[in-house]
C-alpha cells in the first residue's frame, strides 16, 4: 500500500483485507495464515490527532481479544448477508429481525454489528463500552463465534 491514514484508513483496510483473507481460505479450505500490512507512508489527519491520543493512551488489555472463527461460507450466505446489510441501512430491519435470519451465528453477528453502526453510532466510538451493550441484547463470546 503506498499510503495509509492511521487512524480510519489503516483500520479499515486491516479489517476489510483480513477478514477478505479468512473468507477466501474458508473457500479454498485452507488455513488461514499471517496477514502483512505493508506502508510506504502512514500519517494521522490533524482533525484526528485528539481522537487518535485518545485511541492511543487506552489501557491495554493482559491477552489479546480472541475472535470468532469464519464459518465455511457460500456465495449465498454472503448474498443474504448483503441483502441484511442493504435492510439496515435503510432502517428496514429491526434488531429482533436480524437475529432470527437463518445464517450462522457469525453472520448474524456481523449484521448486529452492522445494526449497531447504523442506529446507535454513540455506542461504536472509541473508548465506548459496546461489549457490554453487546451482552445486553443477548450476544456473549464464545469459541464459535460471539452469539
């Protein structure tokens, strides 16, 4: 990558490009390996620089978060996934609505995160205690995924 905003653009594309990686070895049933980010310039915008301190000096945690594994996923499931994403968007698909679509408890985590974002946007931002709402709508970790 020639260039990369630390604080949105380098975030978004680790994400984007990693979870791109665990879908396509879900298809191959391959494992999925190390993924590498490679910079050539990396900055943060100065209307960022309070919100990427503020990023940068929150505690860290004694182990890193564990997240759930991508289940084998087909075209299909991805084209209902996108279909629900289109619904949320559009405020069309309520929370209770989302939960009872026939995925993968993944997929439906995905979504709830997607939901998330599109209504409650407060509850996203940096130093936000989402986990914890998370929990409150019925969404707990575990080995399989986080439902």
């Amino acid at each position: 990558m020639r260039a990369n905003d630390a604080y949105i653009g380098f975030l978004s594309d680790v994400f984007h490009f990693t979870f791109l990686q665990e879908y396509i070895a879900r298809r191959l049933a391959v494992r999925v390996d190390r993924y590498y980010h490679h910079v050539g310039s990396i900055h943060i915008y100065e209307p960022d620089l309070d919100r990427a301190r503020a990023l940068a000096n929150e505690p860290v945690g004694e182990a890193p978060p564990s997240y759930p594994i991508m289940p084998f996923t087909t075209p299909q499931m991805i084209a209902e996934v996108l279909e629900a994403e289109g619904a949320i968007r559009s405020r069309a698909l309520a929370l209770e609505d989302v939960l009872c679509l026939a995925l993968p408890d993944y997929w439906l985590n995905v979504l709830v995160l997607f939901w998330l974002h599109a209504h409650k946007p407060r509850v996203l931002r940096p130093g936000a205690r989402w986990r914890r709402f998370i929990r409150c709508i019925g969404i707990s970790s575990t080995n399989d995924g986080w439902r």
